[in-house]
C-alpha cells in the first residue's frame, strides 16, 4: 500500500472508530431512557386495575409532576457537559472534578425545594385549573407520596452523568431495569396491600415509585464507592463543602 492510500484510509479509520466509540456509550444510555419510562408506564398499568377513576386521578397527578420534574431536569443535565469539560482538560485534577459532581447533588437540593411545595399543593393547583374535586383529591393524595421521588431522581441523574462521562453507562442500564422490577413489585405490595400490607391505593404508587428512584441513587452510589475507577474519585468526600462559582 502507497503512502499516499494510506493517508487517505487514516481518516475513514479513524471515523469508524469514533463511531464505533460513540455508539458504545449511546445504546446503553438510550435503553436507560426506555427503563425510565417503563418504570411510568408499569405504574399506568397496575392503576388501571383499580378502576377508571383511579386512573384518571393517576394520569393528573403525572402530568403535574412532570411539568416541574423536566424544568428542574433541564438544570441538572448541565452537569453532564461540565463534568465531560474537567475530564477533557489535558491537566484535569481529579478534585476539580469531584467539586463539579459534589455541587450537581447540591444543586438537586436546591431544584427539589420548591417542587416538592410544589406538588404538596397538587390537589389546590388541580382544582385552581377547573379539574373534578374528587380526581383532584386522589391526585393530591398520589402527588404527596411521588413526590418524594424527585431528588434521589435527580441524585441518580447526577451520577449517571458522572459515570457515563467516564465511559461507564453499562451501570445506569442495569441499575434502572432492576428499578423496574423492584418498582412492579413495590405496586403489586402497596397498591393492592399484599405481603400482610394494607392496601394504600393510587397512595401505594406513589410511595412505590420514590422508593425505586430511592434505590436507583443507592445502587449508583454503591457502584461510584466500590468500582475502581469510580472510587478514586471520592465523590462524596466532604459533601458539605460547596463551591457554587462553578454554576456561574
């Protein structure tokens, strides 16, 4: 082979590669969105068991979670970029690093506040907007226990972001798939009151839900503390100490 075909095939090459390495990332990171809807749509289903009204109420109080939800979701993922910048710097410290990480979880902190007031108003926000009192009550009801979901949510957005930067999204996809399962569960307990637990109703989906986002945080925080890659970083070493500069 000439030099000058060789020349030619070095950027095909080095193309199929970075797609090759982008695709790598991706596919695991696009079937941990999957696993995050699933989780919604397996709460849908099992409301629906217990009666039109139910699901109805289900369905308003979901879609005013996720109004807050997304906006504060919005915020949190400007962590991704910044932490993928310290990890592109030639000389990157790992404590520089570890500061980025440390103040996404303070800022989900910050974000949760005011949705969880938020949502404690669910049933009054509801009847505000000209919806039935009884659906509105049920969604309140519903609301007051999801909403407890949202910053071990935003935690465990925090993280994956930090370990998919680092090449790593295989864990996010195994953990929110068990986050599944466990949350199918958790309704088929504290919905329908099985296992010698009473029967919560659309309560129990709610309360299912934030204990399998709950979970979804633990799991990545035991893979950032025990893998070695991770570990070195010592993400939640000295927690309480801030450095907001870094939001400017």
């Amino acid at each position: 082979m000439s030099a000058i075909e060789a020349g030619a095939r070095a950027p095909e090459n080095l193309w199929r590669q970075e797609i090759r390495a982008t695709l790598a990332l991706a596919w695991p990171m696009v079937l941990t969105n999957l696993g995050q809807t699933a989780m919604t749509a397996t709460d849908v289903m099992m409301m629906g068991r217990l009666g039109p009204d139910t699901l109805a109420s289900g369905a308003l109080g979901a879609n005013l979670y996720f109004m807050p939800l997304i906006f504060g979701l919005g915020l949190m993922l400007a962590t991704s970029p910044m932490i993928a910048t310290e990890l592109g710097r030639r000389r990157y410290s790992v404590r520089d690093l570890r500061r980025t990480v440390r103040q996404g979880l303070w800022l989900a902190i910050l974000i949760s506040i005011p949705i969880w007031l938020v949502l404690w108003h669910g049933e009054g926000i509801l009847l505000a907007m000209g919806q039935e009192p009884a659906l509105a009550h049920q969604a309140g009801i519903y609301l007051r226990w999801l909403e407890w979901a949202v910053l071990p949510f935003y935690f465990y957005i925090v993280l994956r972001s930090f370990i998919s930067a680092l090449e790593r999204p295989g864990w996010a996809l195994v953990i929110v798939f068990v986050a599944v399962a466990c949350n199918a569960f958790f309704n088929w307990v504290f919905m329908f009151g099985n296992l010698g637990v009473p029967s919560m109703g659309i309560a129990g989906s709610g309360l299912a839900t934030s204990l399998s986002s709950t979970l979804m945080f633990i799991g990545l925080a035991a893979v950032v503390m025990l893998e070695k890659k991770f570990r070195r970083y010592r993400l939640f070493g000295r927690f309480w100490r801030s450095d907001w500069p870094r939001f400017k």
